[in-house]
C-alpha cells in the first residue's frame, strides 16, 4: 500500500517533536522552557510522538488512536505542569484545553477520513447455501 502525502508530512512533523522531546529530556532542548530546568515530563509527549510517527509512517491501521494519543499528551502535560508551577485557575485551564483542541481537531479529523478510507474493513461472506439432495 502507498503510503498517502499527509500521512508522510505528519509523520515527519511528528518524528521532530520526538527529536526535541528527546533532547529536552537530556538538557539539550531545541525548544528551550523559559526559567525551568528540563524535567522528563517532557519524554512523555515525545514517546506519544515516536508511537505516533511510526504508525503513520508504517501506514498501521491504529494510527488514527496513535495520534490521537499524541495529541492529549501534547495538549495535557504542558498544561498540568504549568498549572502546578503557576497554581493556574480551572477556568483559565479549560479554555486553554478547548483551544488547543480546536487547532489539533483539524488534521485529526483529516486524518480519520484518510484512515476510514485505507482500512475501512471487509464485508462479511456470504454463507454460501448447502445443495439439497
């Protein structure tokens, strides 16, 4: 199976967020945090990312739910750590969420009708009738 355009380009996205969760989990940060010192929370979104980038490289017909998985670690960890180092409020939390959100919803969505149409699953045989005597 030939693997789509949009599947490539996200998984190319998706493998450089692994490269920059890596090497801010060692100290190296291509996105450096203003004023807080590298802690491992950010390896979670990049192990997401990495599981993520080769379900879509590889065309797995769970990459749907990869990314999916990518996205709520992407969108949830930076704001649980924010939230316990900046004790924000439950209001200001839920509108960032459902911001982000609405930014990751558009190559989620694109990406379920790619996925609908590649692995869309076969249809059940028909039984075949016994021949009578």
């Amino acid at each position: 199976m030939k693997r789509p355009t949009s599947f490539t380009l996200l998984g190319l996205y998706l493998g450089w967020k692994v490269l920059a969760g890596f090497l801010l989990a060692i100290g190296l940060g291509l996105e450096p945090i203003a004023g807080e010192s590298p802690a491992g929370l950010s390896l979670l979104p990049a192990v997401f990312a990495a599981v993520a980038a080769e379900a879509l490289w590889r065309c797995r017909p769970w990459c749907m739910r990869a990314t999916i998985g990518y996205f709520a670690a992407a969108i949830l960890v930076p704001l649980a750590a924010s939230s316990a180092a900046d004790h924000r409020m439950p209001g200001e939390l839920l509108f960032s969420v459902i911001g982000k959100a609405i930014i990751f919803a558009m190559p989620v969505l694109y990406l379920n009708n790619r996925a609908t149409q590649l692995f869309a699953p076969t249809p059940a045989p028909a039984r075949i009738p016994a021949p009578r005597p």
